[in-house]
C-alpha cells in the first residue's frame, strides 16, 4: 500500500470524495423513488425529503471542505463540469484553476508544504 505521501492531488481528492458521491448516487435514487411512492401510498409525505436532505448534505460537504492542497480553494465542483470526469478527477483534469498546480503532482512535492 503506498502512504499518503505517494498519492497525487488527484488520487487524494477522489479518495476524499468517492465516498461522498456514492452516497449523493444513492439518494438521488431514492429520491426518485420517494415522489411517486410517497404519493400513490399517501404516507408519509415527507419521505421525499430525507434523501434530499442527504444529497444537499454531500454537496455541501463536497463543497465547503474538497479543496485545493496548494491553494485551499473549493474544487469539486470542477468534476462536475468537466465532461468525461463526472464525479470524479478524470485525467482530462489537467491542473487547479485558482493556482494552476498540476493534479498529477504528489502530496510531498506540493510547493506550500514544508520543504
Ligand atoms: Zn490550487
């Protein structure tokens, strides 16, 4: 297993949000689901609302806390604009837009860090 100061900034932000965006997937299914299911049965009518919630959640978390580990400003919705890399850093994602390191740089070799 390599350690985290073998991963890039792309292996480390697609860590930090797969977990995030599998959960995202899962509400946004249920959260189809809950509409017409919540309606026909006429109970609880806000069963819509809970994997809503849960999405707006993990989009939140998404955006407020994956940041750039150079710069620290929030890129993930930068996946979800890039076509071909939807929910994650694909490598069409070439570099970060606020301070242009390359994603494909290692943890270690970031310039703000100790050197
Ligand atoms: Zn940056």
């Amino acid at each position: 297993m390599a350690g985290p100061e073998d991963m890039t900034i792309r292996d480390h932000l697609n860590r930090k949000m797969r977990p995030f965006f599998i959960v995202m997937g899962v509400c946004f299914v249920l959260f189809a689901l809950s509409g017409p299911l919540a309606a026909s049965m006429r109970v609880l009518p806000l069963l819509p609302l809970i994997p809503f919630l849960g999405f707006a959640g993990c989009f939140l978390y998404l955006y407020f806390r994956i940041r750039c580990p150079n710069c620290n400003n929030p890129i993930s919705q930068l996946p979800m604009m890039a076509g071909g890399g939807f929910f994650r850093f694909s490598r069409k994602l070439k570099c970060c837009p606020f301070c242009g390191i390359d994603f494909d740089t290692e943890l270690k070799d970031l310039p703000g860090t100790a050197q």
